[in-house]
C-alpha cells in the first residue's frame, strides 16, 4: 500500500466512523427528541441532522457524481434557519434520506483511485487548480469529514450528564 493510499484509507475509515456515530446518536429518536434544541435558543436536534445530510447530498455535483439527490433539503437545512421554514422533513425522512445520500458517497469513494481522488473538485477552475492542486476531491471529503464531527458535537451536548 503507497503511503497515498494509507492516507485515503485513513479518510475513508474516519468518514465511515462518523457516518456511523451519526446515525447511532439521529435514528432511535423519537420525533419529540428531535424537537429538541442543543441550547435554549439554538437549533434543534432534527435541524442538525437534516443540515449533515444537505451539506453531505451537495458532495454530488462538488464531487461530479452528479445532482444532489435530494436538493428539498436546502431549503429546510441549509438556505434558512431553524423554525423558518413552515414544513420540514420528519425523522424518518431524514434518515432514509440520508441513508441513500451516505450509500451514494460510499459506493463512489470505495471505487475510486489514488488518480480519481486528487481530481480537482467542480468548483475550482483547471488554472486555479495548476496553482492549488489540495483543492481536490479528498481535501473536500476531510473537510466535510470534520463538518459532520462539529455538529455530532453539538447534538452529544443535548445528551443528560450523569450526575
């Protein structure tokens, strides 16, 4: 294994974790639980949830796989804040949303190649790209990566502490 190769399967193993804690912390919540809010005033449970998901879902087109598959989510989680938007997706549209944009990013990072990974992204320009070649897809998944560890974060913060 090329020391590219470990660094990329060390990506993929940190994504592949905080997919999973993810998922382990949103799914068994009742849709009361996920009213609530990480902090009076602050976003609520199902807001987080919904906001991993859009930014994970907007990794298509950044990463050419193609549309978001799922561009509702926007809307609810991303354009505008908490409680501003009338209807919003439930729990349970959440986590089968989420689970087929988490199947798509998957299937899409385990096949591609060491060459395929450090592709320039869609947003960054061929010239712009020669000056700045981290501006690739693998710096794009860790980013994201540390994204969804931020709001897992703040979502543990609503967990009871033990006395």
């Amino acid at each position: 294994m090329t020391n590219e190769q470990r660094l990329i399967d060390g990506a993929l193993r940190a994504w592949k974790c905080n997919e999973e804690r993810i998922e382990k912390f949103f799914r068994p919540l009742s849709e009361e639980q996920l009213q609530q809010e990480i902090m009076p005033g602050r976003n609520r449970l199902i807001y987080l949830w919904g906001h991993i998901a859009a930014v994970n879902d907007a990794l298509f087109p950044l990463l050419g796989l193609g549309p978001k598959r799922y561009p509702d989510l926007d809307t609810m989680f991303l354009k505008n804040p908490d409680r501003t938007v009338p209807e919003i997706y439930t729990g349970r549209e959440v986590a089968r949303a989420a689970d087929e944009i988490n199947r798509g990013l998957w299937t899409a990072f385990t096949q591609w190649t060491t060459d395929e990974w450090l592709q320039k992204h869609t947003t960054v320009s061929a010239e712009d790209f020669a000056r700045e070649p981290h501006r690739n897809r693998f710096t794009v998944v860790v980013g994201r990566n540390t994204h969804m560890a931020f709001h897992l974060g703040q979502a543990i913060l609503t967990r009871p502490r033990a006395a």
